[in-house]
C-alpha cells in the first residue's frame, strides 16, 4: 500500500495464486485509509470472509483491476465461487469495521456503554460468524487503528508499507455448510444402514433358532 498526494494510496495485492490485484483509490475521509482500517480491524478480529479475507481466497470485487488487464476465465469463475459463498461475512464485516472505527473516532472505546449500544445498533447477519466485538478486543482493536494510524501519517508521499493477510482454509462459508450437512447426511445413512444390518443379523438368528428347534430330537 503506497501513501500518494493528498492522503490517498494506491494498494497492490499479490495473491498465492500468483494473480495481482490492483485496489481503486478513493479520496480518504479519515485520516487512515478506508481498506487500511478494513485490514487492521478485520485481521485483529479474526474476521476471516470479510473484505481481505475474500480477496485472499480469490474474490474480486466492482472497480478492482487484475493486472494486467486482462481477466482469465479461472480468475472469474474462482471469484464467482468464492463470492456467492461469502456475500454476507463481506457485509458484516463493512458493519462491525465501520462500528468500530467509528468508535474508535468519537473515543468512545472509554465509554463502553456508549460502544456497546453503538455495536448493538449495527446490522447483522441471520447467522453472524461471531460474537460483537467485547469491551476488550474493542480496546485492542482501536490501540490497533491507532498505532496503523500513527505509521500511515508518519510516511512520506511516495513510500509504501507491506501488509500480510493470515493464511486461512481455501473453504467459503457455503461450502463449509455443504460439507457438514453432507458429512450428517452421511453419518444419518451410516446409522440407518448399521440398524438395517442388526436387523438381519437379529432376523438370522431367530431363523436358526427356529431351525434348531425344528431339528431337535
């Protein structure tokens, strides 16, 4: 990510899949970059399918650019999958970010009442991935924004700092939901099978039981 004039950046993504992603720059309306905060938030809270975390796994979104410009039929169907899978963590990550930077603005992580009510009032998923952020992960979260803040402001036009998302399971949320209704369709069968065999096995022996009967002097 470079800091270019007047407060903006240019940011390059180069995935493990070897394809390199270039970022729209958009005029700041804070003093840290919008994606900046979305990474140090995202990363500290372990939201894992939101704006990085997508991107990481092959998502690509409206306005980014894969360089060069040229998109390959394997980079748009990967992006495709990934992001019918993960629409929703993408969604809820933009409302917990833009929560807690907000928080983390008007310094309402020393007044957690005023946080807490804040965080409560975001929009959420039907099934979020995790918990609202506690009154301490707040606290680190924003120490976080902080410090990003602090070196971001701190560097000369032109230079740039290197981010370094946590490798994560290749798996989208969907698709982890589909392995683990298959895996119980799966362990239904396997139980509806063993019982189908105890009843032979049960059916058997009272055959020859009733044959041991019959033969009997």
């Amino acid at each position: 990510m470079t800091r270019t004039a007047e407060g903006r950046s240019t940011t390059l993504v180069r995935r493990d899949d070897g394809v390199t992603l270039e970022l729209p720059s958009y005029a700041p309306r804070h003093r840290l970059p919008h994606d900046l905060a979305h990474f140090v938030v995202e990363r500290t809270l372990g939201l894992q399918w939101g704006f990085w975390g997508s991107i990481a796994a092959g998502a690509v979104f409206g306005g980014v650019e894969v360089l060069p410009r040229k998109r390959t039929a394997r980079v748009e169907e990967r992006s495709r999958q990934v992001m019918k899978g993960t629409s929703s963590r993408v969604t809820e990550a933009e409302a917990v970010v833009g929560g807690v930077v907000e928080i983390y603005q008007r310094r309402l992580d020393r007044d957690w009442a005023a946080a807490r009510a804040l965080l409560s009032g975001i929009w959420r998923p039907a099934h979020p991935s995790r918990e609202l952020p506690t009154q301490a992960e707040v606290r680190r979260v924003c120490q976080e924004i902080s410090d990003a803040e602090n070196r971001w402001l701190g560097m000369a036009t032109g230079s740039s700092v290197t981010l370094v998302w946590p490798r994560q399971a290749a798996t989208s949320p969907r698709h982890k939901a589909r392995s683990t209704q298959r895996r119980r369709t799966s362990a239904s069968a396997a139980r509806v099978s063993a019982s189908a065999d105890a009843g032979r096995l049960d059916t058997q022996r009272d055959k020859r039981h009733l044959c041991d009967r019959l033969l009997a002097p």
